[in-house]
C-alpha cells in the first residue's frame, strides 16, 4: 500500500467544522508536505478548484497548479498529482506546463484527469460544463493532444474540441512515456474515457466490497480493450485515529453533525449532475469524496486491519484526509503505517 493524501488548499475537509486550525495558505502546504515527506508519505492530490467546496465558495483557497509548481522546488522524493480539467485548460498549453513542473520535480509530477464537477464555478470562470457523456469526449481528445505533445516531435491535431498545427514542445517530460495519468469515474462512459485514455483507477470512498467489485470490474474492462493492466488502484479515505474506539467515535459524531453550511454548495451541484452507482447520503459528504466510507475510524490496530483488507482487495493506494493535517498525519504515520506492514509479514508467513 502507498500512502498519499490530499493537500489542505480549502482551509481543511469538514463541511460541519468552521475552523480546522489548517490555514489554506502555501507556507501551510509547504510544511505539511515536507512533513510527510519525513513520514513516509508516497503521494499527495492537489485538487483543482477555483471556488471553495470546503468551506464555502467565498472562503479562501490556493490554486493547484502554481501551487504544485511550488511545492516541486522545495520537496525531493513525493509525488505531486495535480487534478486537471479539460474544461478549463488549453491542452497544448497544459502539456507545456505539465513538462516544465516534472523537470522541476525532476519527474514527480503526474495528473488525475477530473472531466468536469461545478456549474456554477464553471461559469464563474468561463469553463465549459457540458452534457454528462460529452463532457468525456472533451476529454478524450484532451488526453490525445496532451500526450502527442509529450511524445512527438511535432504534433497536429484536428478535433471538435481542439486543433493544434505543427506545434513543437521541449524540453519533453522527465517521465517516459510521459507522467502518470490517474482519472476516477463511475458511469459507463467516464469508465470506458478511464480504460481506453488513463492509466490508473481512483475512486471516492467505499466498503471493501464495493472497491473489490469496482477494481474487478475495471480489470475486466481494461482487459476486453486489449490495453495494459493498470498502473495502480486508489482511493479517498478519512482518517480517525484515537486510542481507544470510543473516542473515535466521539470525534465521528462531531464532525457529522450537520449544519446549514455553505460548503455543500458544491456537494449538491455535483451530486445532481453526476451519474453516481451508490446512492450518497448527505452524510458521506460531512467530509469530501465519501471519505468516511470506508471506516478508517477506531484504534490504530483497527484502521490497520481494514486498511490490510484493502489491500486484500487489491488497492494499492489510499488518499487520505486528515484534521487538523499535520497532527493527525504524524499521528498515522507512527500509529498506524508500521502496524499495516506488521500484518503485512504476518499474511506471507
């Protein structure tokens, strides 16, 4: 299992809790990645948001791009996924972005393909938010002009959504091929844009069950495409960690008391346009991307169990959540990190 987590851009993960006592500013970011560096971390997601889904869309939050830039300059060995939207990018231009921060990072950087989540933020800053299907062939032809002009000396290409003449881009990405590119999607048509354009799998939280199927699912799919096994499997998880069951629990009724709070903004907008196989309770959304879902909520030796079962499963990276962020990820990483490499030995004995 690889442990990333989500950079705090929002201010924190609590839609019910005003202040998480984690500023959404860069010297917070920095410190908390160079934090988890030391702690063993492998990942960290910067999500792509010019509005605020945390805490309200007139509360502050950082941009993820020239924050990923950044925070490539000051770490040395975690890798940078930065969520990119078609819809509100240049692809060509993405590309050469996307090359200058893997040099940066000297080949750490790597995207998760987001196909669209905000009306009304798209209309803010003048994205395009389409129909659900054609918001995925947009970003099919993204991916095809992003890794032409990775990969090819000089690229052309003639689309319904983009056109691109003889256009050149060096120097290329660091990573061969080019960088990883990560995408989550659960109808049929964001999955078939996953399989046939992406090479890893990442999912909003859920029961091991539910992430067995899916993983076995896309397997499947990947394999019916005549495509090349995905590169990993992730997933969005919240953590809370205590010493003993009761606390936890304690620290779960807390942060599910659910207020008239201006954070569910975005919940509600992405909820009604999206083509979702659980049915989402307003609860898996008292934190983002379902992240109290898959229960890790107890003891250390609890988590570590279920996180063992994932890996059972066949996830092989977790995306947590943590507040406040920095407290909590050192909490996990000596707590909980050395129990799941212990069960680990355990099950090959």
């Amino acid at each position: 299992m690889k442990y990333g987590f989500w950079l705090p851009i929002f201010g924190g993960w609590l839609r019910n809790v005003e202040d998480e006592l984690m500023p959404p500013t860069f010297d917070y970011a920095k410190q908390v990645i160079q934090s988890a560096e030391k702690w063993g971390y492998d990942t960290t997601l910067i999500a792509e948001l010019y509005l605020n889904d945390i805490k309200g869309i007139d509360a502050d939050s950082l941009e993820a791009w020239s924050t990923a830039a950044g925070l490539a300059a000051v770490t040395e060995k975690i890798e940078i996924m930065t969520a990119v939207r078609p819809g509100f990018h240049n692809p060509a231009v993405a590309a050469k972005m996307a090359a200058n921060i893997d040099h940066i990072s000297n080949g750490r950087f790597t995207l998760n393909v987001v196909s669209a989540w905000w009306e009304e933020e798209a209309k803010q800053y003048g994205g395009a938010f389409t129909a659900h299907d054609e918001r995925y062939d947009r970003t099919e032809e993204f991916l095809e002009v992003l890794k032409g002009m990775w990969q090819e000396e000089t690229f052309s290409y003639h689309g319904n959504y983009y056109e691109v003449n003889n256009a050149k881009l060096a120097p290329k990405p660091v990573q061969k091929p080019f960088p990883t590119l990560y995408a989550g999607g659960e109808s049929d048509r964001g999955k078939q844009a996953i399989v046939d354009s992406c090479d890893a799998y990442v999912m909003h939280g859920g029961t091991v069950d539910e992430i067995a199927s899916k993983i076995a699912e896309m397997k499947v799919r990947r394999e019916e495409a005549s495509q090349p096994e995905f590169q990993s499997f992730g997933m969005a998880a919240y953590v809370i960690c205590r010493d003993t069951e009761e606390e936890a629990l304690e620290e779960w009724k807390r942060i599910t008391d659910v207020k008239d709070s201006a954070g569910y903004a975005g919940y509600q907008d992405f909820v009604s346009k999206s083509q979702l196989e659980q049915q989402v309770e307003l609860n898996d959304y008292s934190v983002s991307n379902r992240g109290l879902r898959p229960n890790l909520i107890g003891t250390p030796d609890q988590i570590a169990e279920r996180i063992a079962a994932y890996e059972e499963a066949g996830l092989d990276l977790l995306l947590l959540q943590f507040s406040p962020q920095l407290e909590e990820m050192e909490r996990f990483s000596q707590q909980v990190m050395p129990l799941v490499e212990e069960k680990r030995r355990q099950l090959l004995k």
